[in-house]
C-alpha cells in the first residue's frame, strides 16, 4: 500500500506512509482504507456513487 499526496504549489507527489501486505496481514494496518470486495465497489459505485440526482 503506499499513499501519495500532492504537495501545494507543486505538480510532484510525496510518499507519506507506505506498506506491503501479504494474504496473511491483510487488514493489520490502521492507516489507509478499509478492506473492500469487488462485490463491495461495484454495489457503491451502483447505489451510492453513480446515483442519478
């Protein structure tokens, strides 16, 4: 996992917090999202994010 967030003023990014994971620590970290199926995104991006105002 590694999270990059843009610097103001500027066009480059910055590593903040990064990790990697194997099957076994999945979901051991606090930081960054939770753990998400396809089944779990595509059911938010059907009802929650691509709703028709």
């Amino acid at each position: 996992m590694c999270i990059r967030k843009p610097v103001w003023g500027s066009s480059q990014q910055v590593v903040r917090i990064q990790w990697e994971e194997d099957a076994s620590g999945l979901g051991s970290h606090t930081d960054g999202a939770g753990l998400f199926t396809l089944d779990d995104i595509y059911g938010s991006a059907k009802n929650d994010w691509l709703k028709k105002a």
